[in-house]
C-alpha cells in the first residue's frame, strides 16, 4: 500500500509540475495603445518630400502619443488618375511615404522613431460615377489640377470646379483618391492581410432600411440607373485584422463616413453618414446584406475582439446628423461605451469631450466589450514646432489603452 500511495504523490507532483509549466508558458494579456487621427487632406506631393512643416508636426504629434495601433483619415490614395501618378506606379504606398519621410524621423529631441508597417486600399473619393449625383443638371467627368500645399504645409483651397466634379463622383473629392484612409501598425504586430475585408463597391441599395434621399415631390433622388451603381461608403469600410505576438487578434474596422452637411433639403449626405455608421452595427449583426468586394457575404458574427475608429463626422449630442447614428452605434450590443475619452488641456469654445476645432466630437475609439479600457484621451498637446499657438490639423487625435485577452484555449 506504501508503494502504490508514493505512486500516487509522484504522478500527483508530475501533474502539478505540469501544470505549472503549462500555467507558466500560456500567453497573456496584451495592451495596446490605439489611436486615431484625421490628419487633414494630406496629398501625395506632401509625402513625397520629408520637409512639409505641418506633417512634421503631425509626426510629432503621433511620436510623442506612441500608439501601436492607428488610423489615419484624410491621407489621399495614390492611384491611377490621380495627379502626379506615373504609369508603373504601385498604388496606395502614400501611408508608406509619411512613415518612411517623417515617422522614421524623431521630430523633436528625445522622441523615438516608429518604423510601421502601412495598408491601404482603394476608396470612392473623387472616383468618377458616370452619373449627375448631385442632379445640378450636368456631368462633370474631369477635374482640374488642384492648389498646391501652401508654404506653412497646409493643402490648397478647394476650388468651384473642383466641387463641381467631386459632386459626382461616388465619394467627394477634387481629386481621384483625396480624403483616403491609412492603417498604421507597429513592427510587433502582423495585419492578416489575406483575411482583410473591403466594402468600397457595396451599393447603397444593398442596406435593409436605408435612408436614401428623395427629392421635394417625393420621387426617388437617384434615378433606377444610379441607384444600382451609387455605393454606401464616401471612403470605404475596412475590417483589417491584427495578430498580436500572444496569439490574439483584434479586429480594426476603419471607415470615415462622409459629413452629414454641404447638401440640400434631400439631405443626401445626413442621410448617408446614418446608414454609413449603421453600417458597423448590421457587420456586427451578421446580416445577410453584407457582402465585401471578394463576393464574401456576411458580416463579422461570433465573439472577435474589436475596435471601430475613424472619423465618423458625427457627435452624440450636436451638429446636423440625421436620426443621431452615434448614439446607436455606441449603444449596440458588442460596442463598450463606459469610457469616453477627454482633453486635459483646454482649448477655448470647445468641451472636453470635442476632437475637432468645429466643436464637436467627431472622432471615435470604440472598443468591443471584452476589453478592458484602462486610459485614454484627446490630444491636444501642441507640437514644439508651434508658433503660432495652432494644432496641425482640424481634428486632434484620439487614443485608448485597452487590455486583450489572451486568446481562449
């Protein structure tokens, strides 16, 4: 009986043994810092040089907020037709560009370069249509060389011809490509890019309920023509998947919803920026609408840890949105919203909560329910370079420090 009781402790004490080991090698809980940041009609010309003052500035800025993970808005998508482009150009390398001209670089003295890895994808913004969108009677199928960037960095004005043909494209812009979109990820992290979902092309149509416009008279905004081919994204929607060196991966879904102004009484664009933003609650819902550009239907079902960023041009509480979509983003199922981020530093007419010089709060953070919020903020330190008292862009940057999980075994 000796014997067989010291058998038993010893294949107790090998299991315990075990099991520490186990215990010991299983991956933890990774932070992240994630941020996003509309960096303000940032143009191939600007990222092709590394001495453009603003963009400088706006290196500086993210430098000095660190984010391992962050979305840029308004960083144009080099493509063909858009100026500049050369025949045997690779597209969508300008996000590329601004890493390697101004994030590889410490902008001030005691900041660290950040060498990320860059994805883009194609959006609608001043993508031609074919159509009269804006139904001012006229088809405007060219666009006129925009303003260059001014000497403090900042872009060239918008001209009437430039609006006249970003009215009929399938998102606005002066120009193919302008306004576009860039994730940033540091050197640790991988982007699945094989398992990226895009939505650019999805017709409007496509959304159950949605919210397209109609004229005085009641009849349609669109005719049947242009309501097959008109798309719901201004930009594009991207659901981009992280891995994270413990085996997690997060989901970044990033779009930049067109503003809910610069319309009519149709309020095509209120109407648009709804049904934009609604978007991400039916991709979260599995509806049976959604499909991406590879022909993928479905949406993101299950129990996959995110976080919704971008500029999503609109705010919970003011401003011309149309049927207050923020507010029932934030309030969907999966979507955390017991931590709103705020300013430590004031900036007179605005609130704390508001991330652009138009006083308001436009910009979003959304993490998933799973993880664990433990700080985050608007920034709006100003760069050292700063004489002027003036941040380098219209928006400031908003950031999170979440928790996520290990992944479960």
């Amino acid at each position: 009986m000796r014997t067989a009781l010291l058998r038993a402790l010893a294949l107790s004490l090998i299991g315990f043994a075990a099991s520490a080991v186990a215990q010991e090698k299983a991956p933890a809980p990774t932070t992240l810092r994630i941020a996003t940041f509309n960096i303000e009609d940032v143009r191939a010309d600007d990222v092709n040089r590394n001495d453009n003052p603003r963009l400088k500035a706006v290196a500086e800025v993210i430098q000095r907020i660190s984010p391992n993970i962050i979305f840029l808005n308004e960083i144009a998508y080099d493509m063909p037709g858009a100026p500049g482009w050369k025949d045997g150009d690779a597209p969508g390398q300008n996000a590329a560009k601004f890493v390697e001209n101004y994030l590889n670089t410490a902008q001030a003295p005691g900041l660290t370069p950040i060498r990320y890895k860059a994805f883009m994808a194609p959006v609608n913004t001043g993508v031609f249509s074919g159509f009269d969108l804006d139904n001012d009677g006229k088809v405007i199928d060219f666009y006129p060389p925009p303003p260059g960037t001014k000497p403090d960095g900042s872009p060239g004005e918008q001209t009437p011809a430039g609006r006249a043909y970003g009215n009929d494209c399938f998102g606005f812009g002066t120009f193919p490509g302008q306004y576009g979109m860039a994730l940033l990820v540091d050197e640790r992290l991988t982007i699945d890019e094989s398992n990226v979902r895009t939505f650019q092309r999805l017709p409007w149509d496509y959304v159950v309920g949605n919210f397209m416009p109609s004229k005085a008279d009641g009849t349609p905004w669109f005719t049947d023509e242009e309501k097959a081919a008109v798309r719901l994204s201004s930009k594009s929607h991207w659901d981009v998947p992280v891995k994270l060196p413990n085996g997690s991966e997060l989901h970044v879904l990033c779009s930049h919803p067109t503003p809910p102004v610069f319309d009519g009484p149709e309020d095509r664009n209120g109407r648009r920026n709804h049904d934009e933003i609604r978007f991400w609650m039916d991709y979260l819902a599995n509806e049976p609408y959604v499909v991406d550009d590879n022909s993928k239907y479905g949406g993101m079902g299950g129990d996959a840890s995110f976080v919704i960023v971008g500029d999503l041009n609109a705010d919970p509480k003011k401003g011309d949105s149309f049927k207050n979509p923020i507010s029932k983003l934030m309030s969907a199922r999966r979507v955390s919203r017991e931590f709103t981020p705020k300013a430590d530093i004031e900036v007179s007419g605005l609130e704390s909560t508001d991330t652009s010089m138009f006083k308001m709060r436009v910009d979003y953070v959304l993490p998933s329910k799973d993880l664990k919020v433990e700080q985050g903020g608007v920034w709006r330190t100003l760069p050292s370079a700063s004489k002027d008292g003036k941040f380098p862009s219209d928006h400031f940057p908003v950031w999170i420090d979440v928790v996520v999980p290990a992944p479960k075994k």
